[in-house]
C-alpha cells in the first residue's frame, strides 16, 4: 500500500490525517503508554502459561453466537465476554484497563485517523490469522459490518448508520468515512467490533440460535459445550497474536471451563468443594460471615479485597416509564422517597452497605456536593429549569430515616409529595383524582432481590399502595426484559470512567422501544439526548467532566430510578492455585490477567 505521508503541522493545522499511522487512541487526550511498550501494566509479563480454571456462574446458555438477538442474554460465557476475556472472537483493538477509554493494537497493528475524527482506517496486522490459519483480511472487516448491520443485534446492527462510506483500502486496511450521525467516540466503538471470518460463516442462518463451535481468530477454541451446564474453552497453540503487546500477560491458562448452577447457593458450595476456582462475592454479609469453613482455615482458599477507582454506577428499583401511571414525575419522586433505605440496610446487610446518590459517586465525574460552574450551566441552556435546585447547587443528599421502617417524618414528606402528584389516601388506599388505586408489580429475578422488593412493599402499604411482587425463572425475566413487559424492576446502571454510547442505549429516545436495548425506564426525551450528545462530543476533559455532571443531574433529576447501595471494594475469593498480578489497574481486578501457579 502506498501512503501519501502529509507534514504534521500541515495535518494539525487541515485537520487531515496524522503523519503517522497511530500505534493507540484515546477518547481524550493520548494514550498513557508510548509506541513502543512492551505490556500493560498491570500484567505479569514473564507469567507462565499453562494449567487450568474453572469459573461459576448463576444461569443457563443456549447459544454461542453472541451478537444476535435471539438467546442474546443466554449466550454462552467467554464467547465475547468483558469479565473473562473474548476467547473465540477478537476485536480490530484492545482497551487497556488502566486508562479511561484507551485502544491499542490487536487485529489492526494501527489507524489512521483525522483530528476531527471524521474518518478512521483500520490497517490490519499481517501476522492476524483464523485459527484454521487463514489469513485476516479487510473482506473479512467489511463482512462482519455488513453481515451484523442485516442479521445482529444491536448495537452491532447500527453501526453502519453512523457511516457515509466504506471502503477497502489495499488487501489489510479499510476505511471508514463518517456521517453527521457520527460523534468523537464512533472511532473507538469501531474498534471494538467483533471480526468475523467471511469463510467460515454462514450468512443466511447467521441470526439463528446455534451450538456448533464457531471459527475465530482468538486465543481460544471451544472445546466442550454441554448445554446449560459448562462450557469448556481449550488454547490455540498456534495462536497468531500472543506476542503482541496489547496480549502479554494475558490468556494464560491451557483450559478455561465455565460451570452453570441453578442458584448462587449451590455455586458457593461448589467453590467450597474446590470444584469452582473464582467466587467474586458481592455481599458485604455474605463476605464477612461465609468463609468459616476448612479451606479457608487452611489457607488453599484466599480472600482478596480491592480498591479500584470506579464510579459507583447505581443499582435501584427502575420505573417502566411506559406505563402511564409512571409517567408523572412527582408519583416516581414520591415512591422514591418512600424506600427506606436505613431500614433495608439494617434489616438485610447489617449496615454494610453506602446509599448510592449519584450515577456516578466516587469519581469527579459525578454531580454529587459539587455545585454547577459556568461551563455546566452552559452546556444546560434552558434545560436548567428541569433541573432541581438542591442537585443544581451540589446540596442534594437523600433523606436518612430513623432505621425503624415506619419513620413518621419519613412517611409525611413521602404522603405530601403523593399530594402534590395527584393522589390521596381514601379509606387506607392510595388512589388518584379518579379514585383509581394505586398499585404496581415489582418483577424479581432472585431471593436476593425479592428480599429488597418486600422490604419496599412493606413501606408501600404503610401509604396505602398496593406492590405486588413476582419472582420469576431467568428465561421468563430476560424475555420480560427484552420487551419491556414489566412495572418496575432492579437493576444495575454500571459506570465507567469514560461513559458514552452505552448511554444511548440505557436512556435515549432512539433505544426507548428497541428490544434487546437497555432503556430499562423506557425514557424519551430530547433534553436527555442533548445532553448525552454534549457528552459524546466533548474534546477536552474538562468539557467532558461538566458534560457527565450535568448529565447525571437530569438523570437524579427525573426521579427513574429509586437509588439503592453500593460497595466501594470489591471483594474475590480465590483458591491459592490461582495467582494474580500485584498490580491493580483503573477498573480494578482483571480475571484475564490471572493464572494458574501450580505450573510457575
């Protein structure tokens, strides 16, 4: 290929390509390793590979192709998988977890790509091979766009629609020119998408449920599958990419095997036995009060604490704001003050857990004690008068109850906010201005979350509103999920250092009635979509950091979500088999990183 190589400052000042191709890119800034780096740091560089693990996990699978709709929240563990690696399928570029938002080479060696971002070229490794070791190639990368844009789920699907034209560019590099659509981080997103094989995949039935072992250009093959019980990955000894950089330190044992249990209990014990190797535990409870047992005592199992620096993210009970009864603003404040949280941490956790106020608690990203400057009130226009003045002015803190489940001070701000959304309390029951009552069904997926879902119900009824609750199997709850056939339900809004498109998902109008999406509250509103597009098209940090914060106080704002707890640790317990780097990176622990040291 021939490159016309254009003089830097003539390219900074045109806002054409860079005079060089780039090794890494980052959402703001540069990338924090230079060119020419040997690892991530927090990998062990010289560990020896080899061995074995086993992980658990809480469900069922029924497929192993990820990137379709159909059986998407069944897909089997590993197959394309942020906790334990994307052992099958392989991504143009890798994200380093010890930055924000930072690629480095993969499948492509580098990129081309304007300042403005208004193009990017991916020019693909020449070692990069399918594990039938056929080369990698840009029909290969122009494939997997078309085939996921016509028969993937989203977000794969949509890609394409940021795209003005793509094209090949010599046999390894193609580039993709953006549209309008397009936003500052469009660029990293494409090098994060799956690269499939163009010769070994079957495009007409590609959208169809399978369990054949599919062909990748990852570390990993699968070995073993039997359905809805384990899975079994073994490594590619003729791996082409285990000597790049971006891979050292990673993909270190021989086999991988992931074990599927009915309950959490029944893992647990499994990990007590030693048939499980990793137990992330995610109970303060549970961490400080389970692991009485011999192995323990012994020292063949080993609990680790971590301290990452991420934002709290928030879990909490979520309106379908696709119910009309949801879709008044004070009704969703008033119920969101009803949950007694005090109460529920006492009575469930022993007080082990932090009120989640902010999406993004923890980081300088979030809202939380932090008044609003010039540069969030601008970029907040007129949407300022949505914006409540405690949470505009960094006072807002939830209210702290007695603890006794029935804190009258409590209840009477709850009922007077009721009041003010139109409804009374008429012979013991909450009804509105047409004497309908107000009742509601909270769906749950575990004991866990049921327990939480009556400690809420029991408050409900002391202002007359009637909560349901059904528990339901984990196929019912995600077909329910992915069609928004709920009132309310629980979850978990994660967070990162660098949010961006997943917020689309989680809150924009396009997503609202987009199956398989995750805007859960089922929110459409133009003031949110501007305020996510702010987010997505900042430049420098500072314009990014007051764009998230005027974000999350909208969000805080329109009362979605009833805010639950978080820990700031996180907590594994491991078997001493299972070493792990000393390093901790920005999003803490990495499964990947791990090995097994009987073979050290």
């Amino acid at each position: 290929m021939i490159r016309v190589v254009v003089p830097l400052v003539l390219a900074l000042f045109a806002g054409t390509a860079a005079a060089e191709p780039l090794y890494g890119i980052a959402m703001h800034g540069r990338p924090a390793l230079p060119a020419d780096y040997k690892n991530f740091p927090y990998v062990n560089p010289n560990v020896k590979k080899g061995g074995r693990i086993t992980y658990g996990v809480v469900g069922t699978f029924d497929n192993l192709n990820p990137f379709i709709l159909k059986s998407m929240r069944t897909t089997a563990r590993g197959m394309w998988d942020p906790e334990y690696g994307n052992l099958v399928y392989e991504t143009l570029l890798r994200r380093s977890s010890d930055e924000p938002f930072t690629l480095y080479g993969l499948l492509a060696e580098s990129v081309d790509m304007d300042d403005d971002r208004h193009f990017i070229q991916f020019n693909l490794n020449p070692k990069a091979k399918w594990a039938d070791g056929v080369p990698v190639t840009a029909d290969d990368i122009m494939f997997s766009f078309e085939l996921l844009r016509d028969k993937g789920r989203v977000p794969f699907s949509t890609r394409l629609k940021l795209v003005s034209k793509m094209e090949k560019v010599g046999d390894r590099s193609v580039r993709f020119s953006f549209n309008e659509q397009a936003d500052r981080e469009t660029p990293l997103l494409f090098g994060s998408f799956p690269i499939l094989p163009k010769h070994a995949v079957d495009g007409e039935n590609f959208d169809r449920t399978t369990l054949k072992a599919p062909l990748g250009s990852g570390p990993y093959r699968v070995k073993e599958v039997r359905p809805g019980e384990s899975i079994t990955f073994e490594r590619d000894p003729n791996y082409w990419g285990k000597d790049l950089p971006s891979k050292v330190g990673f993909d270190n044992y021989d086999q991988i095997k992931v074990q599927y249990f009915l309950q959490d209990t029944s893992l647990f014990e499994a990990f007590k036995k030693g048939d499980i190797d990793i137990y992330p535990d995610g109970s303060p409870v549970h961490w400080a009060t389970a692991y009485n047992f011999p192995a323990v005592a012994s020292g063949t199992i080993i609990k680790d604490t971590f301290q990452p620096k991420l934002p709290s993210g928030m879990l909490g009970f979520v309106f379908n704001t696709r119910r009309p009864v949801f879709s008044n603003l004070k009704l969703r404040e008033a119920l969101s003050l009803a949950f007694d949280f005090e109460w529920a941490n006492k009575t469930l956790f022993s007080g082990s857990y932090v009120r989640t106020q902010s999406f993004w608690q923890n980081s300088d990203l979030s809202s939380l004690g932090v008044p609003a400057d010039a540069r969030e009130l601008a970029l907040l226009g007129p949407i300022i008068d949505r914006i409540e003045p405690d949470i505009l002015n960094g006072t807002y803190r939830l209210p702290v109850s007695d603890g006794s489940g029935r804190d009258r001070k409590l209840l009477r701000t709850a009922l007077d906010l009721f009041h003010e959304a139109g409804y009374t309390i008429s012979n013991g029951v909450m009804v509105d201005k047409k004497g309908t009552p107000l009742s509601f069904e909270i769906m749950t997926q575990t004991v866990d979350q049921e327990k939480l879902a009556v400690i809420y119900q029991r408050t409900l009824r002391l202002l007359g509103v009637t909560v349901s609750i059904r528990t339901v199997d984990d196929s019912q709850y995600q077909s329910r999920t992915n069609s928004f056939d709920y009132d309310v339900i629980l979850k978990s809004y994660p967070a990162s250092l660098s949010p961006g498109s997943e917020q689309v998902s989680y809150w924009a109008s396009a997503s609202r009635d987009v199956q398989g999406r995750s805007n859960f509250a089922g929110t459409s509103d133009p003031d949110i979509d501007t305020l996510i597009n702010h987010i997505l098209m900042a430049r420098s940090s500072e314009d990014f950091t007051a764009a998230v914060r005027s974000y999350d106080r909208l969000l805080l704002s329109g009362h979605y979500v009833v805010p639950l707890y978080h820990v700031p640790q996180q907590w594994v317990a491991r078997n001493k088999r299972i070493g792990r780097p000393d390093v901790l990176p920005l999003y803490g622990y990495q499964l990947q990183a791990w090995w097994d040291a009987s073979v050290q």
